[in-house]
C-alpha cells in the first residue's frame, strides 16, 4: 500500500510540472506518419528504402503523413480515406497537448462506458481459459447477438499487461455506433480472468489467439472479421497475422501504438516513472495466482522486480516451467527468438495499418530504419478530443481504412470475374461451359488448417 502511495505522489508531481516546463521550453512536437503497405521485408536502413510519402509537399511538423509501398491499394486509400490527409491538431496550452498527461489519462482515469460486456470464458485444448468480452449497448434486451447476424465483427486485442484503457472502451462504443460487433480478447489470468493452469501467454504466443478466432467464426460465420491492437498488443496480432498467414481469417488489421522491436523496447525501458507503474500494475495482476506461481519459478524473485523486463524475464527465462514448449532454461534472446512479433511478418497476407504518434512516451520514437511492404501506417501527435461525442481520430481513420479496403478488393474480385467471363465468352461451347463452372474457379480460395472440429469439443466452452 505504501509503493502504490509513493507512486502515485510522484507521479503526480511529475505530470504536472515536467509536461510544462517540456511544452514552454521547447515547444509541442505532433506530427502524423502513415506506414504502408505490407508486413514484410524489413529493411537495414533508410537509404534502400523505396517507401514514398502522400501528402503536401510542404509537410509541416503536425501534420500527417501516410507512408506506404507503391500499390493500387495505397492509391485507393488516399483516394478514399480522408481522414489521412485531414488531421487537426491542438492549439495552444492545454493539458492534452502533453503526450504524458494525456497518456496517463487515458490509463488511469475511470471511464463512464455506454456499452456493457457479455463475457464467453473459453476453455482451451491444455484446459487453459481466455475470456471474449462482447459488447453490446446497455439497452439491449437481448444479452446475445445472433450467430445468423452477418455484422462484421471487430476483435480487440488490449496490451500485453492486462489492462483495459479508456481507449479499449471508446473503440467498443466507436465500433456498435458504426454496426460492428466488438469482441475484447483476454490472455489468461488478464481482466479477471481466472488461471486455471500454471502456465502464462508468452509475448508473441499466438496459440491462444487463434483458439479465440476459430471460436468467433464458429459462433458468427457470416460477418467480417476485422482486428486491431492497442500498444503491445500488436506483438500478439501481428504474431498471430504472420503465423497464420492467408489462413488468418482476418479481412484487413490496425495496430494503434504498436511496438515492433519489442526485445530492444523491453531493454530500453520506459520513462522511469511510467516504467515503474506499468511493472506494479503487473505484480497486482500476478499478486492474487502468487501461490500457484510460486510451483514453478521464484515468486520472490518476480515481485522484487520494479522494470518490466525483469518482471518478463523472471516469468518465462531461467527457470521458469511456464516457458513452453519443455519447460527448460530459457535464455533472454532464445525467448524473442520465439516471441518477436517481426519473425513472421514476410507471411502476412492482408494490409496492416499502424498508427504511430511521434510523442507517443510509451511506443517511443515513431522513425525507425525499416518498413514492411504488407503493412500501412500512420503516425498521428497528440490526438485532442473537444468533446465525448467526437470521435477519436485514430478510431476514424481506422473505420475508414477497414472499408476503403473491403471496397478495393470487392472492386478487384469483380474485375477478376468479369475478366474471366469475358474470356470465357469466346465461342458458345465457352460460354455455355463458363456458366456451368463453380465460381472458386476465378477465385482461388486459400486453404484453411484450421478444423474447428476436430480442435473443439464444444462442451469445454462456458458462458459466464
């Protein structure tokens, strides 16, 4: 009780004064950066990069830049995405001109939702639980959504350390008020969730993930499924998008703040104090299963950490019997040989957005020396809301990302299917034969491992 006191006082201190005197001294730096196209080859530095930038020429420090591959699909998004070329942000002194404070904000402050949450606690094949929270409006009668609804769903996967933001809870609103049916994935023993075996969700594991998805398509296998990430919760789509390829079941992905480097962002750490609260959150998440940890690694050893590498490291390294797949001594960099969201990335087959602000004090700096052809992104600065029913920036540019996508490659597939047609047209035996073909012969299917089946038996799955 005494830490947490010392924490909040500090932090209190430093919100206030540092951000000020950071502000008047040298000025508000925002800015917007789009990265484009593609999850794939990073490359080793900026001068082979063929990256080009959408915007004025005359690019100024905040505004957004949308930084892609050259493709049709780049042209089509800034054709129809408005949001990557209309950015406004603050003006003068206020409080949310301060990456910091607002970011401190949107973590800690309590958050008046108008939606509520059915949860499914999800029984997995090692008798491990992760939870999907649904959301749905508060005065729905009906607690469930039909599985004959042809909605798009909207998996939200929050970071890594458990904690559901305001942030989280304005998409969910943001996604029922545009037809969407938001799911919140929770890692095991994460929001309430209970631990029902000795064995934690490792950074980059996207076993668990895609258990989650075969369920959500199970249960709505008419809509859309469409994903975003917040903060380190992109090492765990993005692993899941590179692992599972074409065979993902996803239509397009966002990761708003995402870390990418993440074995040098947990050696680096973050700004001592912000360090310190994200490693406290985590003991109190780990504090209540101390008993059934203390079974497999040095309990005493993991809540004596105060850096969230050490609190990693002494969860899944040394000698921890969490680490699968043996359960034998894992060594820091053979972990993120496993774990780093990045070690898949030439395999992802759908386009990525990643929103990045440049003050962002928890992401860090938003340039870094490589980009990924699959992947789109954008880096937006400090996003100023003027009221509760604006909607977020990032959450605009993400709704419309979603369906200028969908709208590209319908466009593409009738294109396709015209084509085909019109070749098939070539005499009357071509024609006659052309409508008599299944149309999966103009449209290449990829094949799908996943065999819901024969994973689930479906009196595992429990409803609370």
């Amino acid at each position: 009780m005494l830490e947490c006191l010392v924490f909040v006082s500090i932090v209190v201190l430093v919100v206030v004064f540092w951000p000020c005197a950071t502000y008047f001294c040298t000025g508000v730096q925002t800015g917007a950066r789009l990265w484009g196209q593609g999850v794939t080859r990073a490359l080793e530095n900026d001068s082979k990069n063929d990256d080009f930038t959408h915007g004025n020429p005359d690019v100024k420090a905040d505004s957004v830049a949308f930084v892609c591959k050259p493709s049709a699909l780049a042209n089509y998004l800034v054709k129809h995405c408005r949001s990557f070329c209309h950015y406004s942000p603050c003006e003068g002194w206020t409080w949310r001109a301060s990456a910091v404070l607002q970011s401190v904000f949107e973590a800690c402050w309590p958050y008046h939702s108008e939606v509520q949450f059915v949860r499914d606690n999800l029984q997995l094949s090692d008798e491990g639980l992760v939870a999907l929270d649904w959301a749905v409006p508060s005065y729905q009668r009906r607690r469930r959504t039909s599985s004959h609804s042809s909605s798009p769903v909207l998996l939200i996967v929050p970071n890594s350390f458990g904690k559901i933001t305001r942030n989280v809870q304005k998409l969910c609103e943001t996604a029922l008020f545009h037809g969407y049916l938001p799911v919140v994935f929770n890692r095991r023993g994460h929001n309430g969730t209970p631990l029902t075996s000795v064995k934690l969700q490792q950074f980059g594991d996207p076993s668990d993930l895609r258990e989650a998805v075969r369920y959500i398509r199970h249960r709505q296998p008419a809509g859309r499924l469409y994903a975003v990430s917040e903060s380190t919760g992109a090492g765990l789509l993005l692993s899941y998008l590179g692992e599972c390829g074409s065979s993902s079941y996803v239509t397009a992905a966002v990761c708003l703040s995402p870390v990418f480097r993440c074995q040098s962002w947990f050696e680096r750490g973050l700004w001592w104090p912000l360090q310190w609260g994200v490693a406290l959150y985590q003991k109190m998440g780990l504090c209540r299963y101390r008993s059934a940890l203390a079974q497999v690694l040095q309990a005493e050893g993991l809540f004596s950490m105060s850096s969230i590498r050490g609190i990693e490291e002494a969860l899944f390294c040394q000698s921890s019997t969490i680490a699968p797949p043996t359960g034998s001594d894992l060594s820091w960099d053979s972990y993120w040989e496993h774990n780093e969201p990045l070690r898949d990335v030439d395999e992802v087959a759908i386009p990525v957005l990643s929103v990045c602000a440049k003050d962002d004090p928890i992401r860090g700096d938003a340039s870094f020396s490589s980009t990924f052809p699959n992947t789109y992104g954008d880096v937006t600065g400090t996003n100023c809301d003027k009221g509760k029913q604006d909607m977020n920036w990032s959450h605009k540019t993400m709704l419309e990302f979603f369906r200028a996508t969908t709208d590209f490659f319908a466009t593409e597939e009738r294109s396709k299917q015209l084509a085909a047609r019109r070749r098939g047209l070539g005499g009357v035996t071509g024609g006659r034969a052309f409508r008599n073909r299944s149309i999966s012969t103009c449209k290449r299917v990829p094949a799908c491992s996943h065999n819901i089946h024969a994973i689930y038996n479906w009196q595992r799955s429990y409803t609370r």
